[in-house]
C-alpha cells in the first residue's frame, strides 16, 4: 500500500508525518507547561506503538536515520552556540565544583543501580548506562527559573554556570565510554588504554578549541567579504561538519566536534553580517534545527518499546536508574557556594534531556560481538528517565523558589 516508484517520495512522506506529529506534540507539551522536547518523545512514543507496517517502516528506513544523524550534529552544534569557550573558561570555581561533583556523583550512582538492575549484563553495558545519566538538560531548569522571576539569582548563576561545564563533562564521558565499547569488539579495555582514551579526548578538545578560537575569526572575515546569500549559513554548518568529521577521525563521537564548533563561534563571529542587516548565526540555524532536530526526537520516541515496561525487571531498572539520575545530582549540593541555597541548585541539575538520549541511540547502533550494546529493554529504560526526571523537576524547583521567596526578607528581592 505504501510502496512508490520513487524512494524519495516515501522518505518525504516519512518527513511530512515526522515533523506534523513533532509539531502538535511540541504544542500539546508547551500548553501543559511542559518542554517542546517531551512533547516530540511522547508523541514519538505514541506512534511507534501503533501496529502499522507504515510506522514500522518508518522506524527503520535509512533515510529517516541519516537524517536524525543529521539532526543530532545540528542539535549539538546549537547548543554549543548558546555558550562559548570563554564562558566555560570562567563558570567559576564553585559551579566547576557543581559540573564535577554532580558528575562524577551520577556516574558512580548511575554503576551502582546499573550492576544491581542489570547483573547478567557485562561492565560495559553498566558503565555506558550509567554514563549516560550523567548529563544534565538545563533548558527545563531555565525554563522554570525565569518563569518564577529567579533567573539572576546566585542559585541561577550557579545552575546555569555548572550546566555548561556539565555539558562539556558529558561529552568526555561519552567520547570515552564509546571509544571503549568500540575498541572492545577486539580486545579487552586496559588500565592504560582508559587512561589514553581520557587524554586523547581531553587533547582534541583543547586543540580544537585552541585552534579554532585562533582560526575561526579569520575564516569569517574571509567570508563576510562574500555577498550571497546564506554564506554565513553555510560556512558555520561547514564549520561544524568538518570539526564532527575530525572527532571520528580520531575515534571520537562525532557530536563531539560539533559541540566544541558550537562552543568556538560567538556572536563576534556573526558581527559583519550582522551589521549589513543580516540574521546571525544562531538565527539562520534556528530553520534548519526546527525540521532535522525533531526527526531526532520523534525516532528515539519510536524505537522505545514501553511495552517492556510491563516486565518487572524492566520496571526495576527504570526506578534505579531515576533514582541515581537523582541523588547523584543531589549529592553536588555539596559544593554549591555559601549563601546560595544547596537544595534548589541540586533541583535544578536533575533533569536529563539531549545528551542521555545521544547516548540511548549510540547504544542501539553500537554493537558487540554482533549484537547491540543496549537491548530494547535497557533502551527504554533510559527513554523514560529523561520523561520522569523532566516532569519531575519543574514542579520540584518551582517549589524550592516559592518557599525561598517566603522565607526572603521583604527588602531582598530574589532575580
């Protein structure tokens, strides 16, 4: 019934479907007060449940895939572009204390649920689980901070800070942890091979964004000299491609290298353009992100299968892991700055977004020993952290804030 003489005929109607159902989930969600991204993940849910040979089809085909590639390279590279490097470089001593903490609390958590889950699963399966909590989406706790008015609050400053260092550590781990199920199809991982995966990632960070900060601005002088149009446009996602191109090459993640271009372009980048009246950078990938991005979250919604929530181990793995997505976040109140209060920058580090269901995907597509690295149950289990801990905590902060603004003096304004 739904076959065409032209296959790509078929992957736009895959396309039209996507982005529709995108769309009305994006709505739905952002009426309920809920992020745009949940809204794509259920609604993606929601058709992948639905026993249609088009939707399963859908959920295979190889087009749709390269695109949701596509996406998680654009995604990336425009959150890279809401920081820069020079942000990270003075977040601050105190949300670096936060980014580590947090961190490394989550992933150590993260092992423990992991082993007691899953104990006839391999060390590798419990470390890449348990790395890919490790990652906080601060997009919903920023939300909820300017809602409540709380947005320049030192809690604010110090959850915002801490989350883009957070981002950065993220990727490490996943850089690290991806290289190691890779390189385990062959070999067992060594002692001394983790620690070259540790320095061979942290050298191609600093390098990129040492030559790039250096390079980047000579690049689009260059370009600003050029009057077509989109060529801002097309030297930033050039720009992004080649870095992701340069991360595989050197047997990283490609989402790595578009985050690190993401981080080396600002807004001085975009200056020339901008002053003949030109949109931004930030502004000419908004268009493209609003179509390939979607597809991104539409398929991971598709390729869980909740109907493995019905199996109590499944059901057990989902708890221990929300728990540990958790604690190890509560556990960097330990290090938030004096004055500032502890419970509500822990609150505002727990939900997971992006990163985990980066590392959900890589999961399915990694493989060893000729089957993926993640079955469908542990796959879904990670789906639904990121749907629990991101209703979970814009009603949990916006608490912590009101009983804040109580407790504040009537001369102290809070924001």
């Amino acid at each position: 019934m739904w076959s065409t003489s032209d296959p790509v005929s078929r992957l736009a109607l895959y396309v039209a479907v996507i982005l529709v159902a995108a769309k009305l989930g994006a709505e739905l969600a952002s009426r309920l007060k809920q992020p745009a991204v949940l809204g794509e993940l259920v609604v993606g849910i929601a058709l992948g449940s639905l026993s249609l040979s088009f939707f399963r089809d859908l959920r295979t085909d190889a087009g749709i895939d390269m695109l949701a590639r596509l996406g998680v390279l654009v995604l990336l590279f425009e959150v890279g572009l809401e920081s820069t490097v020079h942000e990270v470089m003075r977040v601050g001593i105190a949300s670096m204390r936060v980014a580590v903490l947090g961190t490394v609390g989550t992933l150590l958590a993260g092992l423990v649920a992991a082993r007691l889950a899953m104990p006839g699963s391999g060390t590798l399966v419990h470390v890449f689980v348990a790395a890919a909590i490790t990652a906080t989406s601060v997009g919903v706790s920023a939300r909820v901070l300017k809602d409540a008015g709380a947005s320049r609050s030192p809690e604010a400053h110090t959850i915002l800070g801490a989350a883009v260092l957070d981002d950065v550590l993220g990727l490490v781990v996943l850089s690290i942890v991806t290289t190691a199920v890779v390189h385990a199809g062959v070999s067992a991982v060594t002692p001394g091979e983790v620690v070259w995966l540790v320095a061979k990632t942290l050298a191609f960070l600093a390098l990129a964004l040492l030559a790039g900060v250096k390079l980047s601005p000579k690049i689009f002088r260059v370009t600003a000299r050029l009057r077509t149009s989109g060529a801002l446009l097309a030297a930033g996602l050039s720009f992004c491609f080649v870095l992701a191109w340069a991360s595989d090459i050197v047997g990283l993640a490609p989402i790595v290298g578009a985050f690190a271009a993401g981080l080396i372009l600002d807004d001085s980048h975009s200056a020339q353009f901008v002053q003949r009246g030109e949109p931004s950078l930030g502004e000419r990938i908004e268009p493209i992100a609003s179509w390939l991005v979607p597809i991104f979250f539409v398929l991971i919604g598709m390729r869980a299968d909740f109907r493995a929530l019905a199996d109590p181990s499944t059901l057990v793995l989902v708890l221990a892991l929300t728990a540990a997505s958790v604690a190890g976040k509560l556990a960097c109140a330990a290090a938030a700055p004096r004055g500032t209060d502890r419970i509500a920058i822990a609150l505002g580090m727990v939900p997971r977004g992006e990163v985990t269901l980066v590392f959900a995907n890589l999961g399915l597509s990694l493989q060893i020993g000729g089957r993926p690295l993640l079955d469908g149950r542990q796959y879904s289990a990670l789906v639904t952290v990121v749907v629990l801990t991101t209703l979970v905590t814009p009603p949990a902060l916006r608490w912590r804030l009101q009983r804040l603004s109580l407790r504040a003096p009537p001369h102290v304004t809070r924001g």
